[in-house]
C-alpha cells in the first residue's frame, strides 16, 4: 500500500467519499481526535524516555562494582524500552501529518468563504490521494493553498519520502550497547567517582504499543 494511501485510510477509513462531501465539523471532531491522541502518544514517549534514563543510570553503576550480568540485564531491558520508544515516535510524526492534513481540509471551507467557487471546484476535481498529497506537506494559509492548486496532483516524492521514514523507522536496529559502552569508558577515565543511580521506575503498561498503525486510525 502507497504511504499516502495509507495515510488516507487512517483518517477516512475505507470509505471512497470525497473528503470535502464530509460537513467542516466532521473535519474538526477528526483534528480534536488527532489532537487527543498526540497527547496521550506524548505521554507514553516521556514514560518511555524516563525508563530508558533510569536504565542507563542502573547500567552505569553495575559496571562501576564490576557486575557484569546487572549491566547486561539493564542493557537488554533498554533496548526493548529504545524500541518501543522509537515506535512511539514515529506514531508521533504520523499524527503531526495527519493533523495538518486535516487543518488543510478545514481551511479549504474558510477559503470557499472568502472566495469564489472555482478554487473549490479545482479541488473537488482531485482524488482524495491527490488532495492527501498536497495537503500533507505542510499546513497552508488558504493563499498558499489557492497558489499550490495549478501543480497539484503533481508527485510530492518528498511526502512520500517523509511518510515512509516515520513507518520506516519503527524498531530500528538498537545501538545502545556500543553507545553506553564508550560512554561508561569515557567516564572512567575522567572520574572515578559515580554519582547514585536514580531510582526504578515501575514496569510500563505498554502492551497496546505495537509495530503498526493501526492504533491511529479515526473512527
């Protein structure tokens, strides 16, 4: 599947409706949707972020007393917690699209408003790939949106690109070990005092954090 199909699909379902058929306030109860599910994705980043810090914290002080498998039982657990960290954000990045796609869709109804029908109709002529397309990008006053409309529908390789490293991205290979290694290395030989490590977070519930999209989808 194409990401800007994809993405279209997460904001509209397998309906083939026009976008611009749905009523504004539908528009506006999706980017109050978006808005709630950035934050509750913020949340989880800054949970995980947590973990990953007191993690590396524990790691540290086990090589500092010579205790090679509580370094090594904190370094697997980081990872993990690095690769769910990294999920998370590329969730983050695929809402940040998704929400100004549909802040695009919302000007298009304010730009109708302020001028006349044909730059309504030019967009009602797209397909809503082609509309995700050119709406995805960035968000845009309706003056730069009635300037895009002469090339849209043009391939945005860039969207494409920018799209596909956000899902790309989920669970990268992990490269803490070589990372915490150099750093506790380097630390050695600069000073020999370690401070305390800070305290355990508890285990986190993030079970509902998975390789895929599908949690973004709106309903």
């Amino acid at each position: 599947m194409q990401p800007i199909t994809r993405l279209g699909q997460l904001l509209f379902g397998d309906s083939t409706d026009h976008p611009l058929e749905l009523d504004k306030s539908e528009h506006r109860d999706k980017q109050v949707e978006l808005d709630h599910k950035r934050d509750q994705l913020s949340t989880k980043r800054d949970r995980l972020q947590e973990r990953l810090d007191s993690l590396r914290s524990e790691y540290m002080a086990a090589k500092d007393r010579g205790d090679e498998n509580e370094a090594e039982t904190a370094l697997r657990e980081a990872e993990q917690v690095e690769d769910r960290l990294e999920t998370v954000e590329g969730k983050l990045d695929v809402v940040d699209q998704m929400s100004q796609t549909v802040s695009n869709f919302l000007n298009v109804y304010e730009m109708r408003e302020l001028r006349d029908d044909r730059y309504w109709e030019r967009l009602m002529e797209l397909d809503r790939d082609e509309l995700i397309e050119m709406f995805s990008q960035e968000t845009m006053s309706t003056e730069e949106m009635t300037q895009r409309l002469d090339t849209a529908g043009v391939a945005a390789e860039d969207v494409v690109s920018s799209f596909s490293a956000a899902t790309d991205r989920l669970h990268a290979n992990s490269d803490l070990r070589d990372e915490w290694e150099a750093e506790f290395e380097s630390r050695q030989s600069t000073d020999d005092t370690v401070p305390d490590p800070e305290a355990v977070f508890g285990d986190l519930d993030d079970a509902d954090v998975d390789d895929d999209l599908s949690d973004l989808q709106l309903s």
